[in-house]
C-alpha cells in the first residue's frame, strides 16, 4: 500500500483495538473512507462513553466490548492503539493468519497528506514538538501540531495540503507499527530506560526509537543528540543526513552553544548565529538541548534565522512541564506531571536547583529509582508519595540514606502537607517520575488536579 492509497481502504476489513484517542480518530477515519469497521476495546459497553456507542452503532461498526473477536482471519488490517502491545495473544493470532497489524501513525501516513516532522525521545518531545510547531506557525507555514501530543495524527492528515507540515510527538509504541512512515524530518532527543514493562530491554527501546529514521533517504534529515552516547550510536545505520546537536561540545555539522550563542553550523561550514542560550524562557539545561533539536529541525527545514529566534525567545514552555502554577507566601508551586519516568524527573530536580519538597509517585513501568534518589543531593528537603510505586521509592530512598519521605494516600494530602512544611524560598515540585494510570487516566489530570489541591490552599 502507498502513500494517498484511500482507494485500497474502501471495503476492507478492519479491526480497530483500543477506543482512546487514537482509536476513535481511526475508526471516524476509516468509516469516512468506506472500510468495514469493527473495533476492540477491553472496557464492557457500560464503561464506554455513550456518544461513542451511540456514533459506533450509527455507523454500523461492529463491537467487541469486553471481549475478542473469535475468528481473527476475518479481517484484512488490524489498526492498534499506541497503549495496546503488538504482543498480546489474540494480535499474535491475528498477525499469524496473514492479518496486516499497523498503528494509527502509520494509517495517517499512508492515507493523508502533508510532510512530516516526527521527534521522539524518552524525555523532552511534547516542549520540543510544541517549539517546533511554533517556528512553523510564526513561518507561516501550514502547520499542525499532532501525535502522541493529544491530537490523533489522522485526525488532521486527511484534510492536510501537500504543503501542510505535520509536526509529530511520536512515542516508542506508535513506532513499534511503522512500515512505511517516512518524515522529512526526524529528530531523537534521547534515550533514557523507560516503559521496561513493555519493552523488557533497553536494546528492544531503542530499536523501537530508531523507528523513526528507518524509511529516511539522503536527502531527509535526522536530528540527534550527540552528547547522548547510546541515543547517537543509534544513528549508525540511518540513511537521512545526520545532525548533531550538543549542549557541551563545539561541532565541525550542527547545532552547538558557542561562546554562550545556540550555532547552527550547515555543510558548507557556514555558521548561523541563533540567539543567546541565556535568552531561553524555558529553565534547565534539558531545555537547552530540546531548543538546539529544536532549532536544527526548523533551520534544515529552511526556515530563517530570524523567526528560529523569535519563537526560542518568547516560548515559555508547556502545560505540566516545569510549570510554575503559583506561589503562596513564597512557596512556589510547580507542576512537572509530564515527569513520568525517573530522567524526566532528575531533569526537573535539577532545573529547580535546591529547597526542594517533591511530591513522586504512581503508576509502576518497572524503572530502578536508584538514580533518581541519587540526584537530590542536598536539593530535596523531603518527599511526598503516593501511588502504587510509593513503598518502593521509600524503601530505595532509605537504602540509599534519605528518610525523609512520607507516603499519602492522595494528591491532595501531599499538596496539603508538602504547604505545611513548607518555609518561604522553597519550592513544592511534583515531579512524579512514574505514569498516572494506576490513580488517573492521563498526567494531564493529574496535572490539573495538583494544580487544583494548589489553587484549594488559598481558600
């Protein structure tokens, strides 16, 4: 199947597994295009929004709730959801019958339109995929900004223009699917373990990672970390030029700091001064990094100097990321939900420099909290847990010597305590260093709830 191949869609038999996000965009997408619908979800019809059901029948798609279809040579392509593994019994079955197993990502590219821009990483593609989506607009560029940032990429690739650009946050599980998809650009930011619950092996990780560069030709771009050892060595084998970019080291190709300035040195060894690293809004040396990928994505995109630097100025971050939400008789509050992994969260800690009261926990992806723990260094005067991962953060905290940590049963009781402790100059960080799912259904609402206990402190 090539790309634009709405044709082919028409009358096949398509099983959707997974109504989130993805999947329900999937399944509008493929009923618009003439496909057979049905679609899988492990949730039984009285857990499933109405509207949903109501739409699904309506269409005349048909439902496995709660169940699995039994015959699945039945169907022609399965499309799975980012959060559904390509490894669970009855995909295998289905894959084995000669079944075509794809992601939504990769539906998007074969049946839309536009050029792609993909970033991935463990830690840093929603700011990066966000900044990036900024330049573009201020390009004025035909600009979307979708993917594993909360916009279904098919949801906006079939009314996309050949001269759209799609820039796409892409998450190891949307690249576990990919066959054909091909951006004009990629970037890798780094790799750093996580979801090990699903991947096993950092080897597994970033094969899935590498994903994103695996259809590139020569005259594509991959952008990627070169201080990140074990994420550059990935790019051994990429058939797109590749662009450093380096926080620490000056480079003969890309994107560097040079006397304090973000560089972009391009292949005739021309170099562009972009703007003062001390200029950025967004705090932490990560952000650095992610303003470099950044701006080597939007330079060898052929965008100017001039608007790279305007758009690196006054962009101030994103919603859960860093986020200063308030500052109550000078505690500030920040939100760093997006923190769902133990780098992210070390990178957090380390932006907010010392008087730390942190409030971790969650959702068990299986990471080693040694690392984590070792990064307070004096910056973290006491913790907050809650969650399924409290107890084994405790006790790793205490191996390693801080025993002041307490676990609660909620977000509110840790906002609560955490201001109560709190003297003035401190900082009450969430950086939860795990996922949300075992108390909410996305770090999105476990953002605005924390933000919400916050804003209750003042009543």
């Amino acid at each position: 199947m090539s790309r634009n191949c709405v044709e082919d869609i028409k009358g096949k038999k398509i099983l959707i597994v997974g109504m989130g996000n993805s999947g329900k965009a999937a399944v509008q997408a493929m009923v618009k295009l003439g496909a057979a619908v049905s679609v899988q979800d492990n949730k039984k019809e009285e857990d499933i929004d109405p509207q949903l059901l109501t739409f699904l029948k309506d269409k005349s798609v048909t439902c496995y709730l709660g169940c699995q279809p039994e015959d699945m040579s039945a169907f022609d392509m399965m499309i799975l959801s980012p959060g559904v593994s390509p490894e669970l019994d009855f995909i295998r079955e289905a894959r084995e019958s000669g079944v075509e197993i794809t992601g939504e990502l990769e539906i998007a590219y074969r049946v839309g339109h536009g050029k792609y821009v993909a970033i991935t990483g463990t830690n840093g593609k929603t700011t990066t995929t966000t900044l990036v989506g900024e330049i573009y607009k201020a390009a004025e560029k035909k600009t979307y900004v979708v993917g594993n940032i909360g916009v279904a990429v098919i949801s906006k690739s079939l009314s996309a223009e050949e001269d759209s650009w799609l820039i796409t946050e892409t998450s190891s599980f949307q690249l576990e699917t990919i066959k054909d998809f091909r951006p004009e650009i990629s970037a890798l930011l780094n790799l750093t373990p996580d979801h090990m619950d699903r991947h096993k092996t950092m080897e597994n990780y970033g094969k899935a990672k590498a994903n994103i560069f695996r259809n590139q030709t020569p005259d594509q771009y991959c952008i990627i970390n070169y201080d990140d050892k074990e994420c550059f060595k990935l790019a051994e084998n990429c058939g797109a030029r590749v662009v450093p970019f380096s926080r620490v080291e000056e480079l003969d190709f890309g994107a560097f700091v040079k006397d304090g300035v973000i560089v972009i040195k391009n292949e005739n060894g021309d170099l562009a001064e972009i703007c003062r690293a001390d200029e950025l809004k967004i705090p932490g040396t990560h952000n650095l990094e992610n303003a470099l990928a950044a701006a080597a994505v939007a330079y060898f995109g052929e965008i100017d100097t001039e608007t790279i630097a305007r758009v690196l100025r006054q962009f101030r971050g994103v919603e859960h990321r860093i986020e200063l939400c308030n500052e109550i008789d000078g505690i500030r509050f920040v939100n760093d939900s997006k923190g769902t992994n133990p780098d992210a969260a070390i990178k957090a800690i380390e932006a907010m420099k010392e008087n730390i009261i942190l409030i971790a926990g969650g959702y068990d992806k299986g990471s080693s909290f040694d690392e984590f723990i070792g990064a307070f260094d004096g910056r973290v005067k006491a913790m907050m847990l809650l969650g399924k991962t409290a107890a084994k953060i405790k006790e790793t905290a205490e191996k390693a010597g801080f025993t002041n940590s307490i676990i609660l049963k909620d977000m509110e009781a840790c906002v609560r305590e955490a201001y109560r402790i709190a003297e003035p100059g401190d900082v009450v960080l969430l950086s939860p260093a795990c996922a949300s799912w075992d108390m909410y259904t996305s770090y999105e609402q476990r953002g605005r709830h924390f933000k919400a206990c916050v804003q209750a402190l003042e009543r």
